[in-house]
C-alpha cells in the first residue's frame, strides 16, 4: 500500500510546524519513519508545496516525485483535492490504478508503524471499503455550550437534553478522527468526496499515542508522550 503524507508550507497555528524540531528531529521525520518501517505499505509520499518541507522528506528516505500546485496549497484547499491529486499522479506515473491508499498527516508524531500494521491488518480483516483511526473524545458533546453577545450561555445542541449537567460517568462514550491514519477508496473520494461510507471500519488508539499538534503547546505534550514511551521501552 501507497502512504501519502500532507505536508502544506503554511501554518498559522504554529509557523513552519511540519518541520519544527520534535526531541532532536523535524516533526514529519517521526511520520516518514512510522510509514517505511511499516511491513505493509510499499511506498511514502510526500505531498507538500514547500522547498524546505521537500527537502527534509527526502533526507529521511520520502519521495517527493512532485511539488502540491498552488491552488491545492492555500488555507481553503479541501483535502480531498489533495489526495485525489496525489493518487491521480501516481496512476498517472504507473500506468495502474489506484484503488486503496493511505494517509497519515504528520503532526501526528506519536503513531508508529505497528499501529499502521495494524490499521492495514483490521482493515483488511474487516473487507471495508475504508479505515479512519479514532480516539476517545475527551468531552462528552453534551457539554459544549455556546456565548451570545451578551454572555449568556446556552448549550450547543450536541447530545441528548440534560446531557451538559451529567456526570462524565453517565455519558455514552464518544470517539473522535485523530489523523492519524486513512486508508482511502480513490472511487469514493472522486465520487462522493468523503472518507466515510457504511462500510468504514476504525482503527481505535490511545489519547497518549493521538497527540495531534496544532498549537505550541502541543508539541510539550508530545514530547512528554515519547520520553514516556522511552523510558517504558
């Protein structure tokens, strides 16, 4: 299987974020790695618009085969564009089509192969048409509250009625995308532009291995996550 990493140049959350140094290495580096210690997957891509990102993919053993156009680069670029680009150059460039493939966004550090061998195994076991890796939900929908003008609040409309003042206990578990790892059907994404069907199975992992950085402080947390891992290892 063909793994596809996104890698756009702009971050306004954390500037230069894909490869912002992680515990001695550039954040997409753990992601490259994850992929190509996978026994299932065959090839790592790395989809990105910026020089720098390219060069620091391929110094850790990434083809970048080409360079993301600008129209699939700016903030309101759908990813489904993106991945339905990447697989049409590779179908392009072999001739063969491309039914399934992965994506694993890189800020997600914290996932590593055996999950992607896992994932590739469950979906396979399963006979699903897609995978989407989850994590449990830190908040039950029921608490999300809106605040007008004025500073009244009142809930969201997520859950059932009363849910917001349950204990967490009591409330039904919810799960959450974590990006860490798609496996995609390139037919469903071109025809109906969606990961999800009635045929898509999960992946469930950890919130400890689901660190995904979109803020700063984001990367602490990451950081404390691996020298965990190192330290039980």
């Amino acid at each position: 299987m063909i793994a596809f990493i996104p890698a756009r140049g702009g971050s306004k959350g954390v500037p230069g974020k894909n490869i912002k140094e992680l515990c001695g290495k550039p954040l997409i580096a753990y992601t490259i790695e994850a992929c190509k210690k996978a026994k299932h997957i065959d090839r790592v891509i790395v989809t990105t618009d910026d020089e720098d990102i390219a060069r620091v993919a391929r110094e850790y053993g990434a083809e970048v085969p080409f360079m993301r156009p600008d129209y699939l680069a700016s903030d309101t670029a759908s990813a489904v564009d993106v991945y339905i680009h990447a697989a049409e150059f590779v179908m392009n460039e072999t001739g063969e089509k491309l039914e399934k493939f992965m994506v694993c966004l890189p800020t997600v550090p914290c996932r590593d192969e055996h999950h992607i061998d896992e994932a590739i195994e469950k979906f396979e076991a399963d006979k699903s048409t897609t995978l989407i890796s989850f994590t449990e939900a830190e908040t039950p929908p029921g608490w999300y509250h809106v605040v007008d003008e004025n500073g009244r609040v009142s809930n969201a409309g997520f859950g059932a009625a009363g849910s917001n003042i349950a204990n967490r206990q009591t409330n039904a578990t919810f799960y959450i995308p974590n990006g860490a790892i798609y496996i995609l059907d390139y037919e469903l994404l071109k025809e109906k532009r969606t990961y999800y069907c009635d045929n898509t199975t999960t992946y469930v992992m950890s919130r400890e291995d689901s660190v995904d950085i979109d803020y700063p402080i984001d990367f602490e947390i990451a950081e404390l996550m691996m020298e965990k891992k190192l330290d039980n290892n």
